[in-house]
C-alpha cells in the first residue's frame, strides 16, 4: 500500500504530534510509555528515512 507523498512525508510529524499530545493530556504512567514510544518511532522513522535519501544520493553522484 502506498500513501500519498504529502501523508508520507507527514508520518514522523504525526507520530510526533501524538506523542507530545499523549504526554500532556494522559496522566497514567503505562499511558506515558506509550507515548514515550511514539516519539521514539518518529526519530526511528525520520532517521532511517535520512539514512536512505543519503545513501540515494551518494549512488546517484557516484553513477
């Protein structure tokens, strides 16, 4: 399944916003490790993300 570019690029954002919304509206403690582990996926995401483009990148000047 493929999402539209805009939703794509949009996902570490999201994962972000939920986290941090999560955080400030979830007064429960096993509640805040969830929300803890959204922010991590975002990071998770967005940096495999760079490390792809960069790798993109370097194949396509190399060629």
């Amino acid at each position: 399944m493929h999402l539209p570019r805009p939703l794509y690029e949009a996902v570490p954002v999201i994962y972000i916003a939920g986290g941090l919304v999560s955080i400030a509206l979830i007064e429960r403690p096993f509640s805040l490790i969830s929300a803890f582990l959204f922010l991590c996926a975002s990071w998770m995401v967005w940096r495999m993300r760079k490390g792809y483009r960069k790798r993109q990148r370097a194949l396509r000047t190399d060629s």
